[in-house]
C-alpha cells in the first residue's frame, strides 16, 4: 500500500514538473516571439523617425517634424557658439605670432572686426549671400521681398527646417572667422582707420556677393552641374561643404592681396636678402599662440560637423568630425617634420610651424570633410602641413611680410582642400538632409575610380574665386592705400616706428605697460616716513 502511494505521488509530482516545464517554455516561446516582433517594428518605425533615403519626409507627423526642427535648431546653435569661441583663438593666436610692439593693435582689430561684421551681415550680408537673386548675387525671398536688416525673412530657411535667425548667427560666425583671417597677414602696419574701411569691403560685400556664388540658393557655381550660368558644362556642381573656399580661400587670398600693397614692415629683412639675420621674426609669446591654436582646434569642430545643418545625420556628423581630427594631426605631423629636416632651426623642433600645421590640416579638411574617408582625411591633411611649411617661404621668397602665414594656411591650403574633394572623395557619401543622409547619389572622386568629372567642377569653382578675390580686394586695397592719412591703409612711419610702436600711435597703451618700482619699507623710512605701530 506504501509502496503504491508512493508511486503515485512520484508520479503526481513529475506531471506537476512537467506542467511547470511546459509552462516556463511557453513563457520563453512566447517572449521570443514578443521580442522578435518588436525588433521587426522598431526595424520599420525607428527609420522613419530618424530618417533613411527610403522613406520620404512626407510620413511624418506634424509633432515629429516640429521635433525634428527642435533638434537641429538646437544643434546649429550651439555649433555657431563653437565657431564664434574661435574668435578667441584668433586673437591668441595673431597676438602671439606679432611683435609685442603690435600686439593690441591685433587684438583691437579682431574685436572691431566681430562688431563691425555682426552689423553688416544684419544690415546687407545675409541677404547677399543667402537670399534668392540670380547666379551673381542674392537680395530675398521668392516672393521678390529683400531679406535686408532681416526683413521680411521666413521662419525657417529652405527646407532645412531651420528658423532663419539661427541659420543667421551660424552664418554670421562664419562671416567672421573670414575677415578675422584677413588682418592676420596686414599685422604691424596697418592704420587702425584703414582697417575699418577694408573690414566693410570685406564683410559687406566680398565675402557674401563671391560665397553666393557657391553657397546661395541660386549660386552659378553651386548650380552648374544643373542649371544656371554654366548649365550642364561640367555635369557637376562646385562643393564646399564647411567652406574651405568660401571661408578660407577667400580670407586668405584677400589677406594676401593686402599684404602685397602695404608692403613689409619696416625693419623686416628676408631671408633671401641675408641669410643670417633674415626670416621671419619670432613671435613675442607662443605660448599663447600655441593655446589659440588648440582654441581654434575646439571651434573647428562646430565649423565642420555643424555644417551639416542637422542633428539626424548621425552617422555623417561622426564622421565629418573624425575626419576634421585626423586631419588636423596629420597635418600638424608632416609640418614638424619638414621643419626638423628643412626648416631654419634643422634638427630642431619648431613650435610654431607645428601650430600652422595642425591648422593647415583643418583648412584642408573643412570642403572635403563630409565626402572622404578616415584614410583621405589624414593623407590630405599630411600633404596640407608640407603645403603650409613650403608656402611660408614661397611667400618670403617673394619678400611678402605675412606675420602669421595666413596666406599659407587659410589661402593654399584653401585651394588644397577644395581640389582634394576631386581626388579623395571616397564614393559612399552622397548629402545630407534634414532627417537624415541621403547617399543615394554618392560623390567619388579621381582616386576611387569616379573619373575627372569632381576635380574638374572643383578645379573651375576654385580658380573663379581665387581670382575674383584677388583682383577685388586688391583694387580695394590699393584705393585705401592712396586716401590721405589717417584713413590710409598703411600706418604713418613714426606711428610704426615711434615709441610703443603702433600700439601706442593708433590706441594709446602698451600690451604690457610699464609697473611702477616697487617701493620697499626701507625706502619709506629713508623718506621720513614712519612704520606703522
């Protein structure tokens, strides 16, 4: 009877077991499916809300859009506070590489430029340059209405979702980074007065009448491949994603332009004229110098991943600032190079040029950056900072006094970067959109095997630029330098040369004025006057 009874509960308690063993796999099966099920939908919803080429724009809901706008509003703001912080590295670093004699002379002049700049790009700029007009200049909207002292402007630009006031400030940054890089090579001899007449030349009409050429809606070079002035000539448009032409070939090559016409400072000996003491002077503090560079660095890396214009291209946003740092290393890395084995310090390390380096890296990078890979990205940073070593003493050669080597930076690497689209554009990337990349028609360059037809368009567009900004700021230039003085580009002579140089003839103070000895108890006591109980 035990024995039966036992059986039966063994045999209760394994039906029991069963049952439990069922049930727990059941609640597994039906879990997986429960999760198989999920990952398939969040497969087909998540791309519609960040957005894929295969779905239009047009399936989503207005909340959806309004919050996508939200995003990349956000995100374009804070990259135009980043490239505004560049000022800071502007000023660093033009004052480290002056002369002491001419250091608040810089600073001055970077600060008056960023006032004077935020006027006219209100005032006249935006419109120029980003309004609709024809292939040679903007003026407003499609309605005919100007968008001048930002009237009658839409909400949002274009169809980037983007309020236009905050496509305004990023912009205005970047009106203001090209006439920072302007006086950069005019340091130590240019009147304070004649800085003020070439910034509005500059800032008010050069910058945005030329970058519509290849950033406004209706630009003739940005519409080449397709419309416009030169139709279908090339099959393709001239790119500059973050502005290695419109930013940095412009200001460069207009540095330039003012160099040649104020001619060097005086004093300055080449080192083609005497071996031994020419060359270019040391900068009174590379220590600061140095730190505006790495400034600079930081900005660089709201000018090229906020050019995007959206926070949805997730994947095009890590890489275009991937590409910015390599890049920057790179070129930072063949500078020091070239300066050990060639440089006039040989088998030394040369600081500055190492700067010059990292920052030639990023002028180069700032077009092609969304269109190449990690790999092109540091190959045409290293071929930048040997463009910045060489053009240091092309440029002295020519005895053209640049301070700073703005030229060799922001000009020659300007143009280094823009035709290096045509060359190392990898062939996976294509554009970006607001909710996303769209790499449905990717960009390839000569090297990948996408023929000449990018070098070409790029090759066009850079040469047009260059020229047209050379003769138009020289012009400019050499008419400021004939006003009588003191709205005359180059300083009066005693002004450059008299005591605290121009720093003292155009704003009255030394960079580092003059303490008062100090005075020691016993020299109080030898005057009669008594320690205090």
């Amino acid at each position: 009877m035990k024995s039966n009874s036992t059986k039966i509960n063994l045999l209760d308690s394994f039906r029991q077991l069963s049952k439990e063993k069922w049930q727990l796999g059941a609640t597994i099966f039906i879990g997986k499916l429960t999760g198989l099920f999920l990952v398939v939908m969040a497969m087909m919803v998540l791309p519609n809300f960040f957005g894929t080429p295969a779905h239009a724009a047009d399936t989503y809901t207005a909340h959806e859009t309004s919050m996508i706008n939200t995003i990349n509003t956000v995100w374009t703001l804070v990259a135009a506070f980043l490239v505004f912080g560049m000022q800071a590295g502007f000023v660093m670093l033009e004052a480290g590489f002056a002369r002491k004699r001419e250091t608040v002379n810089v600073l001055m002049e970077c600060i008056f430029d960023t006032c004077l700049c935020g006027i006219l790009f209100y005032a006249i700029g935006y419109a120029f340059m980003f309004g609709q007009g024809n292939g040679f200049i903007g003026w407003g909207g499609a309605d005919g209405k100007t968008w001048f002292f930002l009237q009658n402007i839409p909400d949002t630009y274009l169809a980037y979702g983007v309020p236009v006031l905050a496509h305004w400030i990023f912009q205005f940054a970047f009106a203001d980074t090209c006439s920072t890089i302007v006086s950069g090579a005019m340091i130590g001899r240019t009147s304070f007065r004649g800085d003020i007449l070439y910034s509005i030349g500059i800032t008010g009409f050069i910058y945005p009448i030329i970058g519509h050429w290849a950033w406004g809606p209706d630009g003739f070079l940005a519409t080449m491949g397709t419309s416009g002035v030169f139709a279908k000539l090339l099959g393709q448009p001239f790119r500059d994603f973050a502005g290695s032409t419109v930013v940095h070939t412009i200001g460069g090559v207009a540095s330039l332009a003012g160099a040649i016409v104020l001619g060097p400072r005086l004093g300055r000996i080449f080192a083609r004229d005497n071996k031994e003491k020419g060359g270019l002077p040391a900068g009174h503090n590379l220590l600061i110098a140095a730190v505006g560079g790495f400034i600079l660095w930081f900005g660089w890396y709201g000018f090229n991943p906020g050019s995007t214009l959206n926070a949805m291209d997730m994947q095009g946003i890590g890489r275009v600032a991937a590409n910015t740092t390599l890049a920057a290393c790179a070129g930072g890395f063949t500078a020091m190079l070239a300066a050990l084995w060639w440089g006039p310090t040989k088998g030394k390390f040369d600081l500055a040029f190492t700067v010059n380096g990292f920052l030639a890296g990023l002028v180069a990078i700032t077009c092609p950056c969304y269109w190449v890979s990690p790999f092109g990205s540091i190959m045409i940073g290293a071929i930048g900072g040997i463009i910045i070593f060489a053009g240091v003493y092309i440029i002295e050669w020519f005895r053209i006094d640049d301070p700073v080597g703005a030229f060799s930076v922001h000009g020659l690497n300007g143009i280094w970067g823009t035709l290096s689209l045509g060359l190392f554009a990898s062939g996976q990337y294509g554009f970006t959109t607001p909710t996303g990349a769209d790499n449905t028609a990717p960009v390839t360059g000569l090297l990948y095997g996408g023929g000449g037809a990018v070098l070409e368009a790029q090759l066009l567009g850079s040469f047009i630029i260059t020229a047209a900004v050379f003769i138009v700021s020289f012009s400019m230039m050499y008419l400021i330098n004939k006003l009588p003085h003191p709205w005359k580009l180059r300083v009066e002579e005693h002004g450059e040369l008299g005591v605290g140089g121009i720093d003292v003839f155009d704003h009255g103070i030394e960079i580092y004025p003059a303490q008062d000895e100090e005075i020691t108890l016993g020299d109080l006591m030898d005057k009669g006057v008594k320690q205090p109980a």
